[in-house]
C-alpha cells in the first residue's frame, strides 16, 4: 500500500507467505515505511558470520519470534502459501487483509492492514490480527533504532513474557487494559535523512485479555565479515490459555509523526451485542478532527452497530471523519 508523493511518500506491506527457498518463517511479517525510514524494520540476511546457517544467531533471523507477527504455542511456522482476500485503494484509506493459516495448521491466521492519510504528508496505520488455535499466542513488534518511552505502559502483575530466541531485559505484566502505548523515540543511525527529521511512532494496543510488556531484540549491524551489533526496543504482546482452540484479536495503531502528534488521543469502541473479531477504533486528530474506524469480521458478515459513535455498517472497512 503507498501514498504520498516525494519526501511525504509512505508504504505499509505485509507478507502473507512462509518459508521456502531462502525465506524465513515470516508470515502476515508487517512492515511500515515513512518520513525517509523504516519503521517497523525486517532484519534482512542472516548474520552466519557468527557460526555458519546452523548458528543460534542466524537461526534467530530466520524465526517466527524475530518477525513483526504471531508466535504460536513458542513453534516457527511451517512453509505454506498464504492467500489475500481483501485489497482497496483509496484517496484517504487503503486496505489489505491476508491469511495463511496452514503455516500452524490452524483455523485462523489472518491479518487486516490499513494505511490512512489524515493529510498530504501525515499518516497512521490500523493493524487487526486473528488467530485461532493452540493454546499461546505472542505478538512482536519492533522499531527502528532509537529509545521507547513507557510512560503509556502503566505497572501491573509481574508477567513471564520471555520465548526462546536472541531477547533479554523483558518488563512485562499481566491484565492490561486496553488502550496503553509506548512510543519510539527514532534514531536514525544510516544518516537516511539528510537534513536529520525528528521522527517519532507512536504504538497503542487495544488487545483484549492480554499480557503485555517490553523487552530488546538482538541483531547484528555489521555486513558479511562484521561482528557489529544492537538490541533494539521491542513490545511483546501475549494471551494464553490453559485450553487448545484459544482466540485472539490483536489490535492496534501504529502513528507516526514529525514534530507534532498526528493522533493526539484514541480508545477502542463497543459494538452492539457480540463484538466478536470485530474492532471499532475513535481517533482525535491534530487539528480538531476525528477518525471512526469499523473493521468488520470476515467470518461474520453482516450490519454492526456501534451506538457510542452513532455508527452502523455492513462493510468490511468503515472510516467517517469528523472534522
């Protein structure tokens, strides 16, 4: 997905396949580019500059765990096609939804992606990710280089969050409340930018039922014959259960920005009746605006009704925008 032209040009893309020749076990991976920088970086070629393919850092590059996606009961995922079902390009919304769920030979592992335009040069993305089966789920997302402000990620029941992989210096708690954030502080170590950009992203969860925390991420920054290396900020998001068949809905914002927030504030919204696999989101905007986002559940079609912001559609993708 792409919008924006020249220095305000941005792209959202997911990957809806897994393995295969040289490919990793990455599937419904997500990645975001904006204001010059990868934001939400894969890690590239694997370092076997530190002990050949069958090396634990090498291995790690090529995990599930080390992708901005799922883990499923702690297993990288198994070579597989993925299939996407929903594709819309619009002026101000565009949309993807993909799924590939005999990667873990599951009901369900899908994933929906938005990129939405709030001006010419400004953007947030909406991330709604589905999984059913087995009995643990654990979303990764990381950033760029740079600092994570946790002020938005407020204390609670100690949680084990760590899984096996190149990670350490996990902070993590259980029952949190939908609606916290952390926010990256970028660094932009490649001198991408020149004259340097104060960019910052900005990550609020909406996840229901959901251990979460933070933790680092090993990579290597070296090429081929180099041993540089750096942990970079990660967020862990986990719900599990003592039960197979477990369902999960992992939703969340993610919104870029340069000098001044573009979304100043966001909560999740109620449906009426079963939510289900349905997420509705309220976004204040910089500027006096604000976002209505509905983004309905495949697997049950039909009219919804979220009676908080005087919002009911049939579609697959709602946004009203209120200015």
């Amino acid at each position: 997905l792409r919008a924006g032209a020249g220095k305000s040009e941005r792209a959202l893309w997911l990957d809806y396949d897994s393995g295969g020749p040289h490919g990793h076990a990455d599937g419904l991976n997500l990645g975001l580019y904006a204001y010059g920088l990868d934001l939400l970086p894969d890690f590239g070629y694997p370092p076997v500059q530190y002990g050949g393919w069958g090396s634990p850092r090498a291995r790690w590059y090529t995990s599930t765990a080390a992708h901005n996606t799922v883990l499923v009961d702690g297993a990288n995922q198994k070579p597989a096609k993925g299939q996407s079902d929903l594709w819309s390009i619009g002026p101000t919304v565009q949309a993807v939804r993909a799924a590939v769920p005999e990667t873990y030979g599951i009901a369900r592992y899908e994933r929906t992606a938005l990129l939405v335009s709030v001006s010419d040069d400004d953007l947030y993305a909406v991330d709604v990710l589905r999984v059913a089966g087995g009995r643990d789920h654990v979303k990764f997302v990381r950033g760029p280089f740079g600092t994570l402000d946790e002020s938005g990620l407020p204390a609670g029941t100690p949680a084990d969050l760590a899984i096996e992989g190149q990670m350490r210096g996990y902070r993590g708690a259980a029952e949190r409340k939908p609606g916290w954030w952390v926010e990256w502080h970028i660094e932009d170590v490649r001198k991408v930018n020149n004259p340097p950009r104060d960019v910052r992203m900005t990550y609020w969860d909406f996840t229901e039922g959901a251990e979460a925390g933070v933790a680092e991420s090993w990579i290597s920054t070296g090429l081929y014959d180099g041993t540089g290396e750096a942990w970079i900020p990660t967020v862990v998001v986990r719900r599990r259960s003592a039960e197979e068949g477990l369902e999960s809905c992992f939703v969340s914002l993610l919104a870029p920005y340069e000098k001044a927030k573009v979304v100043t504030a966001a909560a999740r919204l109620r449906f009426e009746g079963q939510a289900g696999q349905r997420a509705a989101l309220a976004l204040d905007l910089a500027g006096g605006m604000r976002d209505l986002l509905l983004l309905a559940d495949p697997l049950s079609p039909g009219e919804v009704s979220v009676p908080e912001a005087a919002l009911r559609s049939d579609a697959q993708v709602c946004l009203v925008r209120l200015s």
